[in-house]
C-alpha cells in the first residue's frame, strides 16, 4: 500500500503533510495494523478498527493501535470521491488522559482543509466531464 500505485478497483492514498513520515516512524507492527486499515479504505470498507474522528463531520475516521504501551493514531478521510487522504499520524501524548491535545485536533482541521483543496484542483475538470458541462 504505501508507495505503490493504486491497482484497478482501489482509490490512491494522498499524504497531507508530514503523515506519511511521520507514520513510517511508528513501530513495524505499528505501521502493518495501519496500512492495512488503510487498505481496507482503499477498496471502499472501513476496517473495524476505524472509528469516526469527532469534530470534523462525516468521512473522516481514525485508526488507534496501542504497541508497548503507547497509543498510535492516523487520521483519514474518504469525504472525497476516488482518493483516500491520510491527514496525520501521531504517537498520542496528551497531557490530559485520554483527551488528544488541542495541537492535533488543529491540524487534522487545517489538513482536511489542505485536502478538500487539493481535490477541488485536481478533479474540478473530470467533475466537469461527468455532468456533461
């Protein structure tokens, strides 16, 4: 999944930002839970482990995967028809249990905003196309 062009039937995967590096940094069991997770985005489903990330509306979801103790996060969106955006992947350390910090929930904000931009810009004309303007 990461790193390979879509085959036939699965939506390409768009890192925002730093999430695909910083996701790579997780640990390997870490980043094979997740990808394939992703995958299961790629072809349409949502795998169990996918949640709906609160705050952003409807299409966007998170992937926890707890390793040694830690909790691991990647946020996605699938709000975009035929792609799969990766928004941030994160080690989650919130000074307040259980709540993600505030820095986080800014930027999967301004990523989905960076998505929903990219989008626009690069399927605006085959958009075009299937209405017949």
């Amino acid at each position: 999944m990461v790193g390979k062009p879509p085959k036939e039937g699965e939506k390409p995967v768009h890192w925002i930002g730093t999430s695909k590096t910083d996701l790579l940094c997780f640990p390997a069991e870490v980043i094979s839970d997740m990808g394939y997770a992703l995958g299961v985005a790629q072809l349409g489903g949502k795998h169990p482990a996918a949640k709906p990330w609160k705050g952003e509306g409807p299409g966007v979801f998170e992937v926890v995967e707890s390793f040694d103790g830690e909790a691991y996060r990647a946020i996605y969106t699938v709000r975009f028809e035929g792609v799969v955006y990766v928004l941030h992947a994160f080690q989650k350390k919130s000074p307040s249990g259980i709540r993600t910090a505030q820095s986080d929930i800014d930027l999967v904000g301004q990523r989905l905003r960076r998505a929903r931009e990219h989008h626009e810009s690069n399927h605006q004309l085959s958009s075009w196309g299937k209405n017949g303007k």
